[in-house]
C-alpha cells in the first residue's frame, strides 16, 4: 500500500520520503522492508522411519500421541 502511494506521488512530482509515509500510517519502516523467507524444512531420517514406523501401525495416532510413545518433545517432531 505504502509503495503505490509512494508510485502516485512520484508520478505527480511530489517527493515525498518512504520513513515520511510510513509515520503518517503509523507503520514501522521494518515492517515495510521486511520480505519474509520461509526456511526449508529439514527432515531427520533417524526420527522419519521410526515415525513413519509407528503411524502405519497405528493410523489413528496423532503427532503428540507419537512423540510421547517415542519420547520425542513434540517441537522434535
């Protein structure tokens, strides 16, 4: 939003600064440089098979159900 007012300003001459625009909607400059980059997830194997191993057992268990059966913590898993 910030940057096609930016643009319409630009376009009719008007010099107006991105920090200047940012305080009139009372957003952060941050948030607006900010392009978030999603990290690509990383797969143990050691945990994988073993996971894998006991949810086609057992289809009805659930993510923390395996974690507590194997006595993984669930942000492990």
């Amino acid at each position: 939003m910030i940057e096609t007012i930016h643009r319409g300003f630009k376009e009719e001459g008007v010099v107006v600064s991105i920090s200047q625009l940012c305080r009139w909607f009372e957003v952060p400059r941050r948030t607006f440089y900010y392009q978030p980059v999603k990290a690509s997830p990383n797969m143990q194997l050691r945990f994988a098979e073993t996971i894998k191993a006991m949810i086609e057992d057992n289809p009805s268990f659930g993510c923390r159900t395996v974690a507590h059966l194997l006595g993984f913590n669930k942000n492990t898993v």
